[in-house]
C-alpha cells in the first residue's frame, strides 16, 4: 500500500499536502524525498514558525540553538551557497523599519555578563587551498541602486545607531585579537583620485601646506563636508 494516502494520517513514508480548515488551501507540501514546502497566503501578522524556548539551566558546554543547518558540499559550485535565504518583495506602503534578520536582546531578573554579545558572527578557520577566496568578508552588502540618498535620509552599507535618549556606543568601529588587519581601508577598485566628488578628492597640501597630500577622504558630518588626508609612504 502507498504511504501517500491522506486524511487519516501521516503517512510512515512518501509525500503528503496538509491543508488549512477549509479542505482546499493546501499550508505544507512534504515531497517524497522529504523536503517541505511551505505556503501562506493573506494571512496577516503572525510567526509562520514559532520556536519558543524557556530554559533555566546553566549551560557548561554546548550550544543552545533554537535552528542549526550543516551543508557540506564538497562537488563544487557555481552559484550561491546559503545556509539561510531571504528573497523580501514589497509593495504599497511601506514606512516601518524592515529588515530580513531582525535580532532583540533583552534581559531577564539581574544577570551577569562578562562574554561577547554579537548579533551576527562568523567565523573563518583557516585555509590551506593554493587558491583562497577572491573576497572575503564578515559582511557583504550590495546595492544597485544608482542614487545615493544621504541628502533626504541616511544611506550606509553599514548603520551604527545610538538609540533613544541616552543610548550610545563605545566606538563606531572596533578590532580585538592579536594580529591587527593588513590595512584599515582597503578598496578592490581603482578610485578615480582626481574627481572632485564622491568619496575621494583631488589632490592638494596639508593645512600647513609643507607635507604634499595624495588625496583626501570625503565625509558628511551633519550639514557640513570635512576631508580626511591621505599620504603616500614617499612624503618627506
């Protein structure tokens, strides 16, 4: 007997559709191979998947996760490898915030910390191919869009907000280990040096006018632009 017959059960083996309580709008797919398909459809504000977790024990070793994925692919690739996937369509309007991992921390009673809080890590071990990674980054973001919206609003790869009235940071940016990076700022791109807008400026002196310049880093500080100066190893 095939283990797809449905409405008594689920099945020991093969595929089976789960429907909502209308007997015609099929909720999950789980194919044959046991991959499982999700689908919603208008169905407001909810947590389509809802893990909750309370547990007061000490934990000594191990990890607490509420979801852990491992891929091992060792026949190659020439496309996206993801461990999580988010493809986010809007439309209407849209005046919230709206992100595709939203992470809260809070606490519970009066704890005690003393290790790191991260929202995202990642974690490189090291390598022994002949031919590492093109590029590699802690975090990547791309952007297509042609216009740089920072006269209207804020637009940044990377946003650090101070939140509420008295909320801040103790760097905008910060480096912990033993061996600091090859270089603060580093740029796969030939910057065009000699434009006099965007992110580099022409070239030109020092305020003391003694020390020659290679060129200058733009920033926006509220309403007014200040440049950061640059110079070659060869200045005397």
């Amino acid at each position: 007997m095939a283990g797809t017959m449905e409405g008594l059960g689920v099945p020991l083996f093969g595929g089976y559709t789960s429907y909502q309580s209308d007997g015609t709008s099929s909720y999950l797919v789980v194919n044959s191979d046991g991959t499982h398909d999700f689908t919603f459809t208008d169905e407001g504000a909810d947590n389509f998947i809802g893990v909750t977790i309370t547990d007061a024990t000490t934990i000594s070793s191990g990890y607490l996760q509420a979801f852990y994925t491992s891929i091992t692919q060792s026949g190659g690739s020439a496309d996206q490898i993801n461990a999580f996937a988010a493809d986010i369509t809007l439309g209407g309007t849209c005046s919230s915030e709206i992100s595709g991992v939203y992470i809260y921390f809070a606490e519970t009673g009066t704890a005690v910390f003393g290790g790191i809080f991260s929202g995202y890590t990642v974690f490189f071990t090291s390598f022994a191919s002949a031919t590492p990674p093109a590029y590699r980054a802690g975090f990547h973001c791309y952007s297509q869009e042609p216009t740089a919206t920072n006269a209207s609003g804020l637009d940044a790869g990377l946003l650090v907000e101070s939140a509420g009235a008295s909320g801040t940071w103790g760097a905008l940016l910060g480096y912990m280990g033993v061996t600091p990076p090859e270089y603060f700022l580093y740029s796969s791109s030939n910057i065009p040096w000699g434009a006099t807008t965007r992110m580099c400026r022409i070239l030109g002196s020092d305020a003391a006018g003694t020390a020659q310049v290679a060129a200058q880093l733009r920033v926006k500080i509220y309403e007014t632009e200040y440049f950061i100066a640059l110079y070659p190893t060869t200045c005397s």
